[in-house]
C-alpha cells in the first residue's frame, strides 16, 4: 500500500482504538462506582480481623490503577490521531535478506499486547537509527544487546489533522528542507516538541544514561531546554517502574518560563513534572527559620540597574557575587567551626535520676557527636542521654522528660537566633550587619544566610527527588551549587546553560563550579550550533559577544536600527513597525527594568492591544507583550522590539550582556530603537 492508504489505515486503527479505549473507560468507571457501593453497604459486616476490607480495598485500587492506565492511553491516541508518525526506516537485520519497516510517532501503537507495533515510540531503542544515521550500515543498542543491520530506506512526514501534508525518501538524518519549515513557523504561546527533528548531537544527549551528571552548555537557540525535556520524557519511559514525573524537579527561571514549557511532557505523553524557581526553594526554606521576606534575584538586578553611577552599580554587583563566592563558602565554614566553642556554654546537667556534668556533655558534643552540625548536636545528645536512661529503668521515658532533657540542654546555646548569629558572621567578614528590625533581606544576603543555617543545623533533603533539571546554569552562584548538592545529594541532574547569555558583566566559570562541586566525572557537552534565529540575527548577537558559535542556515530581513531624535518618535516607529507585523503570533517589547515597561505600558495601551508580563505572571501569551530582559531569558518570540538602546543606557559590559540576552530572543525579526544615539555595542 503507498503511504496514504497506509495512513488512512492507521488513522482507521487508531480511531477503532479509541472507540474500544472509551468503552474501556466506562466499564471501568461503572465497575469502581459498584465496588464503593458494595464497600459503603457491608463494610460493617466484613470480619474482624480486616481480611474481608483489604481485599476490597486491593481490588478497588487495582481497577482504579487499570484505569487511570487506560486513560493514559486514551490520551496518546487521541494525540497520535493527529499525527500518527513523522519518520519510516527500512531496516534489514544481519542475516536476513527481507527489509522490515518502522514507523517513529511520539508513541507505542499496536493492535494487542504481544503484537508488533504498527508505530514505534521515538524512545524505543530501534527509534535511535532514525536520528543517528544516514541510509547505509547502522546499528542500535536494544536490551539483548548491539543489534547490526543497513539502513535501505528513510522517509520523512508532515501529517497535521489526519493528513499529509508532505513525504519524501531522505538520504540523510533529518532533512534541512524539513528543519527549514519547521524553523520558519511563527512561535507559539509553548515551546515546540523538536521529537520530530531531533539532530544526532541532540539525540546522544537525550539517550544519555551513563552520566550521572550530564551539563550542557550551548549557545542560544541550540535547543538546550527542549533536549532536557525530552530526555526526561526518554528516561521515564525507560524507567516506568522506578521513576515517577513525582520524582523528577526543575529549577526554571520563572513562572513564565514554566508555563511556556508546560506542554511538552503531556505533548509526548508524559505527566508534568515539578517546577519551581530556586529563588522560591531557598525562600519556603528561610521561612522555617525566619518571618523575615527575602529579596530575589530580579530585586538584585532592578536594584544594579537603577544605580546611575557606573561604578557604584559595578560594586554592588561584585558584592551580590562577593557574598556568595567559594571564599564566601568558605569563609561560613570557619565561622561554624569557631562557633562550636564560641556558641555553647556547657553546664551541668540535672533531671530526677539523670546527672551528667559539664565535662560528660562536653565529650558528647566535641568527641561522640562533632559530625553531628552544631546547632542538632543538643537534640542528638538528648536522644542519647534519654535512651540511656531508658535502659537503666527497663522501660521508655515518657515523652514530656525527653522534651525536658532536650529543652535544658539547648538552654546551653548562647543563641539559636538565625539573624542575631548571621550578623556575627558578617562581623567577622568585616562586612555591615543587617538592621535587627529589617524587613526584607537583601537579596546579596540571601544564601549566605541559608548555607550558614545548613552549616550550623543541617540541610533539608530532598531525597525522594530522582533526576534533577537546572535550566539557565550560568545564573548560578558557587555557593547555590553547593547549597543543591547539601539539598539533594548525589541525585542525577542535567544542568543546561549558556555562558555567554549571564544576566552579570562578565563569564563566570560555572562548569569548573560544577565538576568541582559534584565530581570530575561531571560529563560537559557542548552545542555549538544555533537554530533559532534567521542568520542576520544571530551574527548580530553574535558580534556583541564575538560568539564563535555555529548558525543554521535560513535568511530573514537584516537587523532594525531606529535612531530617534526623542522619546516620541522612539513610541511612533516602534508602534508603526509593530503594526506591519500582523503576520507574527508573538512580538515582544523588552525592556531594561519594569519601571521602563511599567511606563512604556501606559504610552501603549490606548494605541493598540498590548499586555505586560513581570516576575509575577505566570502565563506566556501571543499578541503583543512588554517585558524586562531578564523575564524574556529562556523564551522565543517572532519579532523584538528592543525599547530605547541609546548609548546613555547600555554603556557598561553588563548593558552588552543584557542587550545579548534581548537580541536573542527573536525568530524572524529584530528592531533595536534609541532616544538619541545608538548604544555603540551595534556600531
């Protein structure tokens, strides 16, 4: 059959799939619905002994499990539906004379269990020579081992609502015609799934289990999130018994950027896993020891921008990376260490047949217990002392003596006060302390008074984490780092970045961090090849960093330079130039503060239908939309309009950085206006 009548074939299939999984469905829920009746009508005459009730139970879970199982089905077949499959491989075996074909889709589909599949999830093992090679010997590793064989046959589809749009035998990987196409769509309110055209660099990082810590850096628009997405997707489908979407964590830039992302996992039939920003992690933390509010990062990066003096907005920003250094690190370390004799005034201790003298506690605490963090060490001391006590009498003390023994011990403590000890800290680092009635915490004092509070009490774990994602890795400090390494221990991560996209003056040297922190087996990729913009707008990011990176071959018009003798005919130009642009779904406005968007909001609204997106939201929407720079990082838009770029803005390195960081967000087009002279960055 030639490949429409197959794929009327398959749609024919699915749908009579479809229609038995919904038949499924409703038995299902029909059967459940008769076990509660059952269970709520004799559950006061089940035995005694509770046999009767967990085995209603076990079967009432076992058919809920049954359809929530079918109900995931139900779903990736409604999806398949739309399009089924996007490649074909003729593969012949080793050995054999016969070519067999596979069909590549985001999922499984067979007709039974035990059957063939008449299309092969993207995952599945032989999916791999589709990405990996060229018609011509290949190979695959499949659970028996390296399967050999050659390639005869390779095609390539674009099925959209049940029909073809475009097929054709490809000599090579994926097609650049097809990347073209795909590449030069309009963005849309979600990251796109790349399943389709996933290049071969691409693919090893995605199929990569060896590493246990997997960085990727690569430059903008090489498609690092989307890789890190559908390498989660790989790994739970490879892992369905040990690995839940529960287990799985990423720290993104920001609620945003987590709903932009949001589609791909249920898009390639996955759950979504857990988002958070770190910022957010570190701040439920301090709360715990703290009613203390907390500045973030974006405070910190409002408050450099807002500094007129070049030089006095360069100091803050050394001091924000000051604070939380290796140095810094180091530095809370020493603290702690002096504070084990500093902190603790040892005493007697008393209570009805209990007596331990100063000297009995003094070798629990600095001999039996010195791993034990400073500040726990009284409860661990407690806890022996009460088990002790336990065995002399034959029997547990009761739980109010043991809160007394604890409670008398930690009076020994000098103070447990999470301010008053992290002032001392900063003390001892010549630094200036924090107001005792201070209302925020100021961003640069953020972490170090976290990792001083792990130091001196221990760190919360999250230990039921399985596979940890960082997007945005050049945005994180030394010291954060180590604070995740205490947090989630030897748990696997992928961390993904872009050195040359830091929201700072200068390249930190964030892989040296993570090899140094979580180990020299730390595996470091590097993707040098860009995407996403058209080539007139990656060379012109490209300059203002002098990137050596790679660009992927499609034109657009040349990069926009609006030199405008004032603010008003700055607002004129650009909403004339946004007006020509209906046939884009996503424009951007990207601003240097929110101060800036806040104000340019109001000059726009009464003038065409605008909206604005701060740290606050959490939806990304087409249309016309206004933004900070710092917001924008990790998103796409069809065209950028850059607010006011003159050279009385963006003079330091940091405004370089900043106007790298806006210039790559745009797809087709990009227009850069400024009050008065041009920022000489693009001269």
């Amino acid at each position: 059959m030639n490949e429409n009548e197959y794929l009327e074939y398959i749609i024919k299939k699915l749908s009579e799939a479809i229609e038995a999984s919904d038949s499924r469905i409703i038995e299902n829920t029909k059967e459940i619905s008769k076990m509660h009746d059952y269970y709520w009508e004799n559950y006061n005459e089940f035995d005694e002994f509770g046999y009767e009730d967990f085995a209603n139970r076990q079967m009432l879970e076992t058919e809920v499990n049954l359809k929530a199982d079918e109900m995931l089905k139900n779903r990736r077949y409604k999806k398949m539906i739309k399009s089924p499959y996007f490649g074909r491989i003729d593969f012949i075996y080793d050995g054999e004379d016969e070519a067999e074909s596979f069909y590549i889709g985001i999922g499984n589909f067979q007709l039974k269990n035990g059957s063939a599949p008449l299309i092969y999830d993207w995952r599945a093992p032989i999916s791999s020579l589709f990405y990996d090679y060229d018609k011509g010997p290949a190979s695959f590793t499949a659970p028996v081992g390296i399967i050999d064989g050659e390639i005869v046959k390779k095609c390539q589809y674009k099925i959209k609502d049940g029909k073809m749009i475009f097929s054709f035998e490809s000599d090579i990987k994926i097609d650049d015609d097809i990347l073209k196409r795909e590449l030069s769509f309009n963005a849309d309110a979600r990251l796109k799934s790349i399943v389709g055209t996933i290049q071969k660099e691409q693919n090893q990082i995605i199929r990569n289990e060896s590493d246990r810590i997997l960085v990727v850096q690569g430059g903008a628009g090489s498609g690092k999130t989307s890789i890190a997405l559908h390498r989660i997707a790989y790994l739970l489908y490879h892992h369905r018994n040990d690995m839940k979407a529960a287990n799985i964590l990423i720290f993104s830039p920001n609620g945003v950027f987590a709903d932009y992302i949001s589609h791909i996992l249920p898009e390639l039939g996955e759950e979504n896993i857990l988002e958070m920003n770190f910022d957010t992690y570190v701040y439920k933390e301090l709360k715990k020891y703290t009613s203390i509010e907390a500045e973030d990062k974006y405070d910190g990066i409002e408050r450099i921008l807002s500094i007129d003096n070049a030089d006095d907005a360069k100091e803050y920003e050394e001091r924000i990376n000051r604070m939380q250094s290796k140095n810094a690190v180091k530095d809370i370390c020493g603290f702690v260490i002096e504070a084990e004799y500093d902190l603790v005034k040892i005493r007697d201790l008393k209570y009805k047949k209990i007596a331990k003298t100063a000297d009995e506690i003094a070798t629990l605490f600095y001999e039996k217990f010195p791993d034990i963090p400073v500040l726990a060490r009284m409860d661990t001391i407690a806890s022996y002392i009460c088990d002790e006590e336990s065995t002399l009498r034959g029997k547990d003390m009761e739980e109010f003596e043991e809160e007394i023994v604890k409670d008398r011990l930690k009076r020994m403590y000098r103070t447990t006060n999470l301010l008053e000890l992290y002032n001392e800290y900063l003390v001892s680092c010549d630094e200036v302390p924090l107001e005792r009635d201070i209302k925020y915490i100021p961003y640069e004092h953020v972490y170090p008074m976290l990792y001083l509070r792990y130091a001196l009490m221990g760190a919360g774990r999250g230990r039921n984490m399985k596979h940890i994602i960082i997007d945005e890795m050049q945005d994180y400090s030394y010291m954060q780092y180590d604070l995740i390494k205490k947090i989630f221990g030897d748990c696997p991560m992928t961390i993904l970045g872009d050195r040359e996209q830091t929201m700072a003056s200068m390249c930190e040297n964030v892989t040296g961090y993570i090899r140094e922190i979580f180990g020299k087996k730390s595996k470091i990729v590097e993707m040098k090849k860009s995407y996403r913009q058209t080539i007139e707008i990656a060379s012109f990011a490209g300059k203002l960093i002098k990137s050596d990176n790679e660009y992927f071959e499609r034109h657009g018009e040349e990069v926009g330079l609006y030199e405008c003798i004032n603010e008003t005919e700055l607002i004129d130009n650009m909403v004339e130039n946004i007006n020509k642009q209906s046939e884009f779904d996503t424009i951007a406005i990207l601003c240097l503060t929110i101060k800036d968007a806040l104000y340019l909001y109001e000059q726009l609204k009464t003038r065409m239908d605008v909206s604005i997106i701060d740290k606050e939201s959490e939806n990304f929407t087409t249309g016309v939309v206004i933004t900070t720079f710092y917001i924008a990082k990790g998103l796409e838009f069809d065209a950028v309009h850059v607010y006011d770029t003159s050279d009385k803005r963006y003079y330091s390195d940091f405004h370089k950085q900043i106007l790298y960081i806006e210039s790559t967000r745009a797809l087709h087009s990009l227009k850069l206006y400024s009050d008065g002279n041009m920022t000489e960055f693009v001269k």
